[in-house]
C-alpha cells in the first residue's frame, strides 16, 4: 500500500477492449463510456485500430470526441502510433515519407488533446529528430515505447538516450511497457499450450525454466522431453519475455513520460499473476514519475479459443490494484473520516 505523496495518474488504453471492439459489443463511445463507469482518468487510443479513417478525419469527428470527453470526464493522454514502411507495393517508404507520417500523427494528437504519442519502437533517431520541431510547436511528447524482450539497457534504447542527452528537448522520451517485469510465467499461456495439445511436462518445464531464470537450455529440455517442432516453435515466444529489476528505472526516470501498466490475468484474489505490480510502483514513485499508469490488457489472445472474453472485467480488478498500490483506497477512507 502506498503511503508516500506522489502524482501518479490512472489511465486505460482502449486497445484492452479491442475484443468487445471487434465483435461489435462495444463502439468507442460505449468504450469511452466504460471507462467513466470504471472510474478510470484517463484514456490512450490507438487510431487505426478504432478511429475510421485514421489519420484524415472530419472536423465532425474531433468535435464529437471532445464533447465525449466533456460527457464522461475523461482527459485524452496518449495517442498509439505506427509506421508501415511497407505499406505501397514493391518499395518501402523513404525516411521522408516516414517523418511526414509522424508529423500527421502529431497534428491528429493535438486535436485530439492529448500530449503523448506512444512512438512504435522501429523508429530511428533520425525520423525523432526531424520530427521534434513539430512535436515541440505541438507541445506533444515523442515516446518511445520500451517492450519486451529489450529494456532500458539494450543498444537501441541506449542509443536513443545519447539522442535524448544531446537534443535536450523535453518533448523526448519513452513509454515504459511493464511486461518487461514479468516476474512468473503467465499461467494463462501454459493453459493455452495444454489446450491445444502441449504435454504438461513440456509447458510445467517452459514455466519453470523461465521462473527460474534458466532458458539457455530450453530447446534442448523441450527435445529431451519429446516435444515437437511446434513445442519448440510455441516455446520460442517465452525467451521474448523478460524479468527486469525495477530499480534499474532509476537513472532513467526523467526520461519515461508515460507507462503502459501491461497484464494477462487478474486473479479472483485482484493481483496481477505475472507481474509484481507492488514492486514496480514503489520505484515508480521514488523516482518521481507524475505521469499516467495506462491499464494494457492482453490476456484475451490466450483465451479466444476457448473463452468468451471479459475485458472489462479484467480492467476494473485491474484499476482496482492500480488504486489500492496508488494509495486512492486511503485517500477516499480519509476523506469519509
């Protein structure tokens, strides 16, 4: 339970939710809507997954989205975005191309309000620095995303900082996705491998190796075991996951302006099954971060084959953690004292 003062905000991406979104129980104003029933802050949206003709929008369209905004009390932080280099037939986009559809994406923020792009981590030090000016104009933060399997120290992310250092520009940073902290092997995978076929003693190894932070012999453990090549190929995805120390934030924090509070499972019991939420949000506060925590949640794709998903569902449980770590919990017993 969090005793000491911070600013620490809540948020939620709308990409949680994009199982409801996609089968059509759910559009963006009923998401929105959530969202406000849930008691979360703020709101992150990705703007090709849920706003139709993404990025040429009619001024009907930010209009509405304000007036949603002022309807449920929501504050807009963090717009997704994506470079497809692929996207014309026989050629990649130039770097050219590339800047000018990160500039499309800062101007669709701005009207948007929010003050974050999540920046889609192929992005290169080039395409952030000609980018800025318009970025700083804007007053909208260029964020890096940092997912799994890299972390703050991988090259890239290096790399970026001595960018960072040498542009001295506020307006850079990068968006801390917590999967990189994933502590235990999410039960919810193991249990997918088994429906579909896995040996216990193959996926109860994949688990542990990974618990115990031994994978280097993880092909050769599967082998022993009799498992196949779609074993080994399914097990591939465990060495993408990571076990960071949290305290390594710390000489990095000025950098991280946004958080994408990442998880699969929230217990019966409203603790995160993977992730040690209660480790990583002292460290967040004792490095000073005031940005927002935005719930991810992912757990749907191992669930799909089997399961109607309750993304929502999980999102409350997981505010509700988010809340009782943030010490909200007291602050409201407080207020009814």
């Amino acid at each position: 339970m969090m005793t000491k003062a911070h600013s620490i905000k809540r948020a939620a991406s709308l990409y949680s939710f994009q199982e409801e979104y996609f089968l059509g129980k759910l559009n963006l104003e009923d998401l929105l809507a959530t969202c406000q029933q849930l008691d979360i802050p703020g709101v992150e949206i990705i703007g090709e997954q849920m706003i139709p003709g993404y990025p040429h929008l009619p001024d009907a369209f930010f209009e509405q989205w304000h007036g949603w905004m002022d309807q449920y009390g929501l504050t807009p932080v963090c717009l997704d975005q994506f470079i497809f280099p692929q996207i014309y037939k026989g050629r990649r986009m130039t770097e050219d191309e590339m800047v000018a559809s990160l500039q499309e994406d800062i101007r669709v923020a701005s009207r948007l309000g929010c003050s974050i792009i999540r920046v889609q981590h192929s992005i290169t030090s080039s395409i952030l620095e000609r980018a800025l000016p318009a970025a700083e104009k804007a007053g909208i933060s260029l964020d890096v995303e940092i997912h799994a399997p890299n972390t703050l120290e991988h090259p890239f992310e290096q790399e970026l900082i001595r960018t960072f250092e040498r542009m001295g520009s506020p307006y850079l940073g990068f968006v801390l996705d917590l999967g990189i902290f994933t502590s235990r092997f999410p039960r919810i995978i193991t249990d997918a491998w088994l429906r579909k076929g896995m040996k216990p003693e193959i996926a109860d190894f994949i688990s542990d190796s990974y618990d115990r932070g031994q994978m280097e012999q993880l092909e050769d453990g599967i082998r022993a075991r009799g498992g196949t090549q779609d074993d080994l190929d399914v097990a591939f995805f465990a060495k993408h996951l990571v076990s960071s120390d949290p305290r390594k934030l710390l000489p990095y924090m000025q950098y991280i302006h946004h958080v994408h509070a990442k998880f699969n499972d929230m217990t019966d019991e409203g603790w995160d099954d993977s992730i040690r939420y209660e480790e990583i949000i002292p460290v967040l506060v004792e490095g000073g971060f005031s940005g927002y925590l935005s719930s991810e949640y992912e757990g749907g794709w191992y669930l799909q084959d089997a399961f109607v998903v309750d993304a929502v569902e999980q999102v409350r449980r997981h505010q509700l953690m988010l809340k009782h770590l943030l010490g909200e919990d007291e602050q409201a017993a407080g207020k009814g004292a």
